[in-house]
C-alpha cells in the first residue's frame, strides 16, 4: 500500500513537472503586451455612412472587432452579416465582403465574443448558444439592421442556425457552411451512433488550460498546421490574436461552454436557406446533410463541392458564387 500511495504521488508529481515545463514553454511565445487589443481598440467606433474599413462595433456590454463594406451605399441592395468559425476572425469573409458590397449590400463580418478583444469574457457560461445569438442581434441593431441575410461557417453556422430558430422574422435568407441543422445532426447520431466519432475531437477541448497548451506549444505549430490551406495573411490575424493571454482561451470556451442552450427544433424552418458542404469535411457526415430536409419547410438547396472543411480557403470562387445567387433570390 505504501509502495502504491509512493507512486501515485510521483505520478503526479511528474504530471505537474510536465504541465509545467509546457506552459513555461508556450507562455515563451505568448505577446505579453497584448499588442492586438491595443490596435482593437484604436479602431474607429461604427458610425452610419462610413467607407469599407475595420472598425469597433458597441453592442450590449460588448465592444465587437468587425469588418464592414457597403454603409456609404446610398441605395443598399440589403443587409448581410457573416458568422466565422473556430480558429479564424471576419478576415475569412473578405473575398465575400468585397462581392456583396460591390453589389449594393451592407456587410458586417464581426470578430465574435471571445475573439473580439472587447468581448472576451473568461467564464465558459458566459458563451452559451443564447449569448451568442443575442450578440448578432445585438450587432444588428447597432449598425440599423431590421432583418439580414445571414451566413455562417462552422460554430458561425451553428450560431445562424440558432438565430434562424429564434428570429426567424428577422433573417432573410440563411446559408449555412459546413454545418447541417442541428436536429438533422442529432438524428444521423440516433440512426448511426459512430457518427458521434466526428465529433470526438470536442471532448479535448472541453478541457481546462491543456488544450492551450498543446496548441501553443512550439510556436503554435498544432494551429500552424491546421492552417496549411489558409492565406499567409489570414494565419498572421489569427497568431496575432492568439498569442494574447486570454486570446486562445476566448476562442475555446466556445466549445467549453456553446453546446449550452442549442436548439433541436422538430417544427420545420421557413426561411430560405443554402447549406454547402466538402463532401470530404471529416466533421459531417453525408446522413445529416440528407436528413436536413425533413426539418425544412421553406426553400432549401444544397451544394456539395469536393473540400474538405475550409470552404472559403480552398473554393473561394464557388461558395462567393454560391452565397451571392442566393442573396438575389
């Protein structure tokens, strides 16, 4: 028994040695001078009439980093906002922004809570699914949006879904990337319980400060790696925010804590929506795209393109295509 009690605590012993030397070795890269959240905040507050440009967006108790294009249009085609994922900010959009402003739409491509500087709580209850929803509301209305076209990709799609549920009246028109409707998700699980092995991945994240560390560890190189598809440009934003203390963290409660509060409506949904998927994306699974029709009771199209996850990355052209045509319709 003493033998036992000995090696247990060295067990852990070696375990806190190690969490240590990992953390020494990440916090080395970390911009202990926060120099992204400086230049945050030394953006310009949104304001009416403005031309295309990085700016600060008031919204609730939030301050949200955001992108816009199209506000100094007199006559506006419409109003857009889109959703990142996880691990990017708005810069994904741009090619998007560029098209949808040059059509006459006002664009707003906000950094969402946890990845905006000035939105960046540290308690995972505070980034539950109805928080989240209520900051795209809450950036509507700051900006003078009555009703939007909405687009999302990954946890942005998951966010669209749930403002499509919950303010449907106000939504326009929805495309969904990568992500199908959440009962649609739900349902392929119940009919295929190893498709729940997609999203195994999440368990890891949901755990405290090791995921920080595995993905800050030698100069991010785990994060460096997922961006192997990622403008050059793009990866130095992302780095940028994440070398913060805090930054990485903002970006994983999600996980930690968004799956709280997620509706899986059984009534169908009304408002227009395109859903676009990689056929090659190893986090959804053909059986939940087809299964989205039973959960639509307004227009629904589906495209499918040869990708994998990143779909702005790698089909640029296709999915600006794609999202545009459906603006319009």
């Amino acid at each position: 028994m003493r033998i036992l009690k000995w090696f247990s605590a060295l067990l852990v012993f070696s375990l806190l040695i190690l969490a240590t030397l990992a953390w020494v070795g990440s916090s080395v890269f970390l911009d202990k001078g926060s120099q992204y959240t400086r230049n945050a905040a030394q953006l310009p507050v949104f304001s009416d009439d403005m031309p295309a440009q990085t700016v600060q967006i008031p919204a609730g108790e939030w301050s949200f980093r955001a992108r816009i294009a199209g506000f100094d249009n007199p006559e506006p085609a419409g109003n857009l906002i889109l959703l990142h994922g996880f691990p990017e900010t708005s810069i994904m959009w741009e090619p998007l922004i560029a098209e949808a402003a040059a059509a006459g739409y006002r664009v707003v491509a906000f950094d969402q809570r946890g990845y905006s500087p000035g939105a960046r709580p540290g308690s995972r209850d505070q980034y539950h699914g109805n928080l989240l929803v209520a900051d795209v509301l809450a950036v509507a209305d700051t900006v003078g949006f009555d009703t939007f076209h909405l687009v999302g990709h990954d946890w942005g799609a998951v966010v669209g879904w749930q403002t499509v549920f919950t303010e449907p009246a106000r939504v326009d028109s929805y495309a969904a990337l990568s992500i199908p409707h959440m009962s649609a998700i739900g349902a392929s699980v119940e009919q295929q319980p190893d498709l729940s092995e997609r999203s195994a991945y999440m368990a890891f994240y949901w755990l405290p400060w090791v995921p920080e560390l595995s993905l800050s560890a030698d100069d991010f190189k785990k994060l460096k790696e997922l961006y192997a598809e990622h403008p050059a440009k793009h990866v130095d934003e992302y780095l940028a925010l994440f070398r913060e203390p805090g930054g990485l963290s903002g970006a994983l409660n999600w996980y930690r804590g968004g799956l709280q509060g997620l509706l899986q409506p059984s009534g169908g949904t009304t408002t227009p929506t395109l859903f676009i998927w990689g056929k090659n994306d190893p986090v959804t699974s053909r059986l939940a795209v087809e299964l989205q029709d039973a959960y639509m009771d307004g227009p629904f199209e589906v495209i499918e393109l040869d990708a994998g996850h990143w779909l702005m990355e790698t089909q640029t052209d296709a999915v600006v295509s794609a999202v545009m045509s459906n603006l319009r319709h």
